[in-house]
C-alpha cells in the first residue's frame, strides 16, 4: 500500500509538472514573461527596478528574469528557439539575431509595433535590425568605438597630436614614423576579427547593393587591402594581427607595446583599471574615418522569438525597457549609450569637462548622431564575415595580389546566394 501511494504521488507530480510545462501564467491568471539578459548581472539592482516598475504599472504581467553567461548566449538562445519552450525577450547581438531572422525564427517587430515606436530610435539602429522589410529586434545600448593614444610614447617619438591619423590611410605615414622612432607598433589592428573589414569598406562607401547580391569587389576596396599589406609586409604592424583580435590588442595597448588602440568606449575603465600608467598618459579622440567622414558603432538588442506565447506583451516590455527614461539611467550606471534619441540629448553626454570619462561621453554621443548607416543584413552573414577575413588574410601574407584575392571572395560569395 505504501509502495501503491507512492507511485500514485509521483505520478500526480509528474502530471502537474507536464501540464504546468509550457503555460507561462502565474496566479489569478496573470502572464508570465520570461526575460534573458546576457551577463548583466552585476546590474541586478536596476534590472530588478524596472521590472518592478513594469510589474507595478501592469499588474497583470510578471517578468521572470534569467541572466545567463555571455559565452553560452548563442547556444542555449539557439536550443530554446529550436524547443517549444522558449523565452519570450532575448538579449543578443544583431549577428546572431540576423541569423535567427534569416530563418525566420523571430518575430517581425512592425507587425506589433507602432511606427511612432520605432521612430524614437536613432534611425541606424533600427536598420542594423533589419533584413529586407523586417525589423527583427529592438535597439538596446550601444557602444562605439574612439581612438585611445599613448601621449608619453608618442612624445618620446618626436612626435605630437597634430601627427595623430585621422583616417586609415593616414595610418602608413604615421606608422612609419613611429617605427623609426621607436621600438613599438602603432597599433595592432583587428581586421581579421569579426567582419572588421566590411565596416571599413562601409566607411568609403564602397559595398554596392545588386539583387545578385552585395559586391564589395572595386578599386577603393582593392586600395585598403593594398593598405595593410604594406603594414604588414614591411613590420608596421604586429605578424599576430591576421590570427589574433580585440583583447590582445588592447592588452598590448595596456603594456605599452602600441600608440594607437581602435577600441569601444567601453574600454576605458578596463584601461584605468588594469594599467594605471597607460591611463595616466591617455588620451583620446575619434575613430578612424573613412571619405564619408562618419562613425561606425556596436550594439545589444532584444528580439522576441517566434515561438513566445506572449509576443505582444514582450514588446510591450522591451519598448518600457528601451525608453528614453530607463536608458538614460543605464547610461549612467555602464560604459554605454542609449539608443534612444532623446536619451542621447541629454546633457551627461555634453559635458566640455577634460576628465576621461567625460571626454569619451562627448565624444561618442557625437558620433552616434553622425554614424554611417549599417552593412545591410545578408543571407549567410556569418559567412560573408568568414571570407572576408580569410581574403584579408590571404593579402596580408602576400599570398595572392589583391585584386584577385577580392575577385575570388566576390565569385564564392555570389556562389552562395
């Protein structure tokens, strides 16, 4: 009889696990959201806060927040897409949420969302989310790039701000000079990273929109590639380059072993923290530019799966959490920028103080309102980014000229659309 009650408990169990599985609705019939971040954990205060606000404001609705490790974003974002138990709002980045939409795992946010919505984002994010007349996720923060330099070895070269590059190929002349003057690089680029290339040869307007697909293959093109193989070739820049990216590059930046680091605004206070004396020499400008004399940035965003059982309600909530109000106040808590036009107004990005800190709020607020309007998502993004990389590569090592090595990724990219 004991053995008969237990089975029969464990079966009643199993039933009200079974059937509980899958209906996100709480007590009294509310909904309830299932919210991932990626690795934000350390900002539970203010997370916490505006969920508790949102909850306040619409009783109805209670949000359950899971903040899981940046390096398992994609994997277990992937697997619970593929599953029937899937989240309702996701933090990603637009790559990742590219291939998703591409395969159309995500919902299209303008069948939920009202123009006015949208039109409260600067217009750049809103393309960078999407892919042909989709808009597949909502701006979160973003980050963008400036120039940090090394003022005590920059002297010690004879060298001062004014001989500072301004643009990538400014970068041969003063490349050179360091080099001569010194015994370190001016800087470790990271173009073989991340489709770092394509966002170069966006800045000179030189990808061309055809329905066979992007053609990146032209003379200005063939020119920046010619570029950094005379960096290369002639010991301008570090030989780790084609193989290693962003985090040795800064770490050498930190060990004094570089000038000049290309990196997010976000990175200075690992600079502060991890090299007091680089920090005490820094200095800082903007990014590198191209002949459209416009900045390019990076971003996190939110996308609400096609298989949410909520869609309407997580937009809801991604629009609460993206406004202008609640970023401004991230802003302020993390080295980043809202997305949010009328957050980025705001005066804590207009500081004329020399501090660091608020030199590099100025300075990125104003290129956010001048950045370049994004590489538009294409099928297999993920593999336009491979080829890319390796022709870079292929350049660099001197192993086919130019020209051809940009023909050849142009007849094996249009080969797979």
């Amino acid at each position: 009889m004991k053995k008969i009650s237990s089975i029969l408990y464990v079966s009643l169990i199993l039933i009200l696990f079974l059937t509980g599985c899958g209906v996100n609705k709480g007590a009294k019939g509310t909904i309830e959201l299932e919210f991932w971040t990626l690795q934000l954990d350390s900002f539970r205060p203010y997370i916490t806060n505006v969920i508790s606000q949102y909850e306040k404001e619409n009783p109805d609705i209670k949000i359950k927040w899971v903040d899981i490790p940046f390096s398992e974003g994609e994997k277990r974002t992937l697997a619970s897409v593929m599953s029937n138990n899937t989240p309702d709002l996701v933090n990603l980045n637009p790559d990742f949420s590219a291939t998703l939409a591409t395969r159309k795992a995500l919902v299209d946010i303008k069948t939920l969302a009202q123009p006015e919505d949208l039109e409260k984002y600067i217009p750049q994010t809103i393309d960078n989310l999407s892919y042909g007349e989709v808009v597949f996720g909502i701006p979160w923060y973003l980050t963008t790039s400036v120039t940090y330099y090394n003022k005590k070895i920059l002297n010690a070269a004879n060298l001062t701000e004014k001989d500072l590059p301004q643009n990538y190929f400014d970068l041969k002349h003063f490349a050179e000079k360091i080099r001569q003057n010194s015994n370190v690089y001016a800087l470790m680029p990271t173009v073989c990273e991340g489709g770092n290339m394509l966002k170069i040869f966006n800045k000179y307007n030189s990808l061309i929109y055809k329905p066979e697909g992007l053609d990146f293959n032209n003379a200005e093109n063939i020119k920046i590639l010619e570029l950094y193989k005379y960096l290369y070739q002639n010991d301008l820049i570090p030989k780790e380059s084609i193989t290693q990216g962003h985090r040795e590059a800064l770490e050498q930046f930190m060990s004094s072993q570089s000038v000049i680091l290309i990196s997010g605004t976000n990175f200075l206070n690992s600079i502060k923290e991890n090299s007091p004396e680089v920090y005490s020499n820094l200095g800082i400008y903007e990014q590198l530019k191209g002949n459209n004399g416009k900045s390019d940035f990076s971003m996190m965003n939110l996308i609400i799966p096609i298989k949410s059982k909520h869609p309407k309600e997580a937009l809801k909530f991604a629009l609460f959490l993206t406004n202008a109000k609640n970023q401004l106040e991230f802003a302020k808590l993390a080295p980043v920028f809202p997305s949010q036009k009328e957050a980025l107004k705001d005066e804590y990005f207009s500081s004329n103080s020399d501090s660091l800190d608020k030199q590099i709020r100025r300075i990125g607020a104003q290129q956010l309102n001048h950045s370049v309007a994004p590489i538009k998502i294409q099928q297999n993004h993920a593999l336009l980014n491979e080829i890319i990389n390796r022709t870079v590569q292929q350049v660099l090592l001197n192993q086919t000229p130019a020209s051809k090595a940009l023909a050849d990724a142009q007849k094996e990219w249009l080969g797979l659309q």
